[in-house]
C-alpha cells in the first residue's frame, strides 16, 4: 500500500461505470487523481468527490494531443477506461468508435510514455473472442474472433500497446469479463443489471440464446484488479495480456436465469432460440489468479441481490434505467455521432 502513496495516477474515462469505482478506490488510499473524461452522460457520478485534496478533473479528450501531453506529465500511472463501449453503440458511432476506442488510446499511450509514466493500463474485453468452442476455455494465447467492431478496436489497440511496452514504460491489457453490479453510474445494458431490473419492474425477462457463455465480474472487482496490476513491478507485468476475472464465474444465460428466480420466483421467463448476439465463449482467468490474489470476489447472485435491493431502497430509480439501457446509449451514440468526431489530432 505503501508504494502507492502520494503517487499520481490519471485514469481516462474517469466518470464512467468502472472509473468511479476505481477513483474512489485510489482517492481511500491516498492516491493523487486526475479524471480526464468528456462528461457526455453528465458530472453527476464525479460528486462524491469534487471536495477531495487529492482529487483534480479535466474535462478534456484523449484524441487532444496538446492536452493529453501537458496533463500526462509528471503521473506515474495511466489507466484508459475511456472508449465507446458494446457491439451496438460502436455500430451507432463507428467513425467515433475508431477514433476514441483506437487513435485516442494510441495517443494516450503515446503521450503517456513521452512523459515517462511508469505504468499504462488498457481496459480491453473479453468480447475478443467472439465465438469460441464453448467446450473449452479461450486463454490470452487462443484465437480470436471478433464480431463486432467494439471488439477489432480492442484488438488492435493491444496490439500497439504491446510494441510500445518497454522495461520503463510498462503496458498492460486487461481483458475484462462481463461486467455487472452498481457503481456512481450504473450501466444498465449489461446482462445482469438488465436482468435484474426487468424481473423487478416488468415481472418477466426475454432470454436470447440461453445456451450461450460469457464470464461475468463486479465492477468493484475491475477496480481490484487494475489498482492490484499497479502496485507490481514492471518487469511481471510490462507487455502483458490477461483475461481480467475469476474462471469460476463463467456462466450461460440460462444460469443466470435460475440465480435469479432463486431471489424473484415469481418472474416469468420467456426463451428465445433466436440470436441477436452471436458471441459465445467461456475463459479461463488462470493467468491473472496466479498473478494478484482477489479475495472476496462478487458472484452473479450477489449483482442480482444488489440491483434488487438497490431499486428497493431507492437507491437506483427508474430514471437511472431508462437513460443507461441498451437501447437508450446506442440512441444516444447515434444522435451524437457528429459531436464526438475529433479532427485536431497530433
């Protein structure tokens, strides 16, 4: 814990679903933060933390050169969250998807190493592997095969971000898995938070694929994991790929769905053979359970429980679904396309 102390990390993308989570992770221990982010959902997640000493934002983009060279400049550590994230909203916005998921990562991590930043951490996805035999674990050395252009962007980032990797300037790419649970902006098309609000509110769910795998992980886990990957040494860690979750927690739909009538019997499930989402893969995590020790990881059960409880408490309204669902950010995208292309690059 130490070794974090008074140190200055800047995490891109800082007022989404995982960087709050992850902010206020550093800002308990002691960590001097930058969030740079774009704030095209709102300032509302950055509340909590505007009267911390060691807390400072940009509001800024990472494709702005001049002004990721100047803020990137004496920060030991550079975590990227920012990135249009999911299949559908990269395919409203797919000129912004490629410049943010993609050029704007290139220049971070470039601007980052110019500056000697000691770590850069990547938020990549599990969805890299787009169609795997479900018989068998996908690891960092197996196929990948994309579907979707959210996951080529990732793809393609890691790549570079390996070939920048160096003793000093250390890259670390974090596949992650399916995230789920609440955080200060609480995403609503993910699986399972999806889920759990429709049993609740409309008594019944539609189940696409009920067949197909996926590996799930709490977003306060993601936070873990990626403060963890900061405080090792760079020469375990420099140039590395891992899939970012626990192995135990892959799971299918149909799954999910018996976690859940476990909490709300009564809900009606309808089953859909239909795909309207191709991917299907289940992952071994092996790799980064050898690396860091998570220790009271979260289950599915536990994310449904949460939302649940969350809705009835008051603490998540009606509100909050219908501006973060699926439908709603990939309407959002597509109305907004024009506003999130960047033209004055490096």
């Amino acid at each position: 814990m130490n070794y974090l102390n008074n140190k200055t990390v800047l995490v891109a993308g800082g007022a989404g679903y995982v960087g709050t989570e992850l902010i206020n992770k550093f800002i308990s221990n002691d960590v001097n933060v930058i969030c740079l982010d774009l704030l095209i959902y709102g300032d509302e997640s950055l509340n909590n933390f505007s009267n911390k000493k060691n807390f400072r934002f940009v509001n800024g983009d990472i494709r702005d050169w001049k002004l990721i060279k100047n803020i990137t400049q004496n920060v030991d550590f550079v975590i990227n969250l920012a990135a249009i994230v999911g299949d559908k909203p990269c395919e409203s916005a797919p000129d912004s998807a490629v410049q943010i998921n993609y050029n704007g990562n290139i220049l971070l991590a470039e601007a980052a190493k110019k500056n000697r930043v000691k770590k850069f951490i990547f938020a990549s996805t599990c969805s890299n592997y787009g169609i795997s035999d479900p018989n068998s674990y996908a690891n960092e050395e197996s196929f990948l095969n994309p579907v979707s252009l959210y996951a080529e962007t990732k793809i393609d980032s890691e790549k570079i971000l390996k070939n920048l990797s160096t003793e000093n300037f250390s890259t670390t790419s974090l596949r992650f898995a399916t995230a789920f649970g609440i955080s200060k902006r609480t995403r609503f098309d993910l699986t399972v938070n999806s889920f759990a609000f429709e049993a609740l509110h409309n008594k019944k769910i539609i189940v696409f694929a009920e067949n197909t795998w996926r590996p799930y992980i709490h977003v306060s886990d993601m936070a873990n994991i990626i403060f963890d990957i900061i405080g090792l040494d760079n020469n375990l860690v420099s140039g590395q790929i891992y899939n970012a979750g626990k192995t135990s927690q892959n799971h299918t739909k149909k799954d999910l769905v018996k976690f859940l009538l476990e909490l709300l019997p009564q809900t009606e499930i309808k089953f859909i053979s239909s795909i309207d989402d191709r991917r299907d893969y289940r992952v071994s995590c092996k790799k980064i359970e050898k690396l860091i020790e998570m220790k009271n990881t979260k289950s599915v059960k536990q994310g449904f429980e949460e939302i649940i409880n969350a809705f009835n408490q008051k603490l998540l309204q009606i509100t909050d679904y219908n501006s973060n669902n699926l439908d709603a950010i990939a309407e959002f995208y597509k109305k907004n396309k024009n506003k999130l292309i960047f033209n004055d690059q490096k």
